[in-house]
C-alpha cells in the first residue's frame, strides 16, 4: 500500500492542492467548537474522572484529523481522520456501560469489544453497498437508537431522564450520515458536495452525547453527596 497515495473522494477536491477542499477542511472547527464548550462544562468541576476529563481532548483530536486529511488527501492522513473517530466512538461506549449502568471496567472494556465485533460482521461489509462508504456506520446509528429506546424504558428515572439526549443524538446523526452518503451522488449539481454537513453535524453530536455523559456523571457525583436522591448505577 502506498501510504502517500493521493485520494480523491469528495466533490469539493478538485486537485491535490492543500487547500482544493476549504470548506470541507474549515467545518472541522465543529468538533474544536464542542470540544471546547465541554471543557468549559468541567473546567470548574471537582475531581474529574479520566473518562470524562478525555472527551474533549478526543473530540478535539477528531477535528486535528480531519482536518489534515481534507488537506493533505493522502492515504496516510485518512487513518489520521479515522482512527480519532473510531476511537471517539468506543471510548464513548465504554463511558455509557460505566456511569449509565455501572458496570465495571472490564465489563465496560468486553461490550466495546462486542461492539466492534458487530460493527466489523456488519458495518465493514456494508460499507461496500451504501454510496461514499456509509454503511461502515450505520452500526453507530442503530447504537445510538438503541440506547435511546433502553433508556427511555429505564425504571429508574434518573437514568431513563437522559434518553431524550441519545434520541436526539441519534436524529443528528442520520442526517449526517445521509449528507455524507449523498456527497458524490449530487457533484453534477451541487459541486461543493454536502461532505461539510458530515462535519458540522458530527460537530453536534459529539457534544451532545459528551454532555450527555458529563450531566450523568454528575448525577452520580451529586447523588454521593446526598445519598438520599441517589439513583441506581
């Protein structure tokens, strides 16, 4: 495999010139914008865990990466807009089995794993057969309308009150995932392409699953201090 090979797979590239996709490049502030807004969120809180301490810093990092491979546009620069999100993904399912069901680290660590499992049965092969490779993430999609509906039927309330969160999260990103796989079905009409709304809106929903997990985990935080209202793990 040559890791410098140049890719052309989005309308608003026209040539290999560093700055061919400006707009495509310029929205990967969305992800700087919400990583920002989280930390913000926790620079005044008191003993941050590490799994929530990392969320901007990883959303942040998506951001650096795609932005240098729609930039750069090489093979190499690609893994760089990949790994961040893959990871963003797991490590934020992994928070979702600790501090939304209690489950130990390890547990936490085995359904990540499961889930990657599922992702690579499913979401790999799939990705072929759905236009600009998208189905690589319809996995994600059905994970973040899964934890919507097990949410909302949580019996415990203070569990079950985050599900309008992850039912949101979950419309933001079908539609990212759609203006993703539209992009180079529309370059004869549409030149710049809808790839920048992949961006923006996975801007979105980075910060609203983050907040999510930072609001739950000071549920949790609270509740230890008046174990009275605590809710169940």
């Amino acid at each position: 495999m040559n890791w410098n090979e140049h890719l052309d797979e989005y309308c608003e590239r026209g040539s290999a010139a560093f700055w061919a996709e400006p707009v495509n490049a310029v929205t990967n502030l969305a992800f700087l914008v919400a990583a920002l807004a989280i930390w913000r969120i926790l620079r005044h809180c008191r003993s941050v865990p590490a799994s929530i301490g990392l969320l901007a810093p990883l959303m942040a990092l998506i951001g650096i990466g795609s932005f240098a491979f729609h930039t750069l546009a090489t093979r190499w620069s690609q893994a760089l807009d990949v790994v961040p999100i893959t990871l963003f993904v797991l490590f934020c399912l992994g928070c979702v089995l600790r501090w939304f069901y209690g489950l130990a680290w390890r547990r936490c660590v085995l359904g990540v794993a499961g889930f990657g499992a599922f992702t690579a049965v499913f979401g790999v092969p799939a990705g072929g057969l759905i236009p600009n490779r998208s189905g690589m993430y319809v996995p994600v999609l059905l994970l973040m309308t899964g934890l919507a509906v097990t949410l909302r039927g949580s019996a415990d309330a203070g569990r079950a009150a985050h599900w309008r969160q992850f039912a949101l999260a979950a419309v933001v990103f079908a539609l990212a995932l759609a203006a993703r796989t539209v992009d180079q079905e529309i370059c004869g009409a549409f030149p710049l392409g809808t790839h920048f709304l992949w961006h923006t809106l996975d801007g979105v929903l980075v910060f609203l699953v983050a907040r999510a997990l930072v609001h739950r985990w000071r549920q949790l935080a609270d509740a230890d201090r008046d174990p009275v209202a605590a809710p169940a793990p």
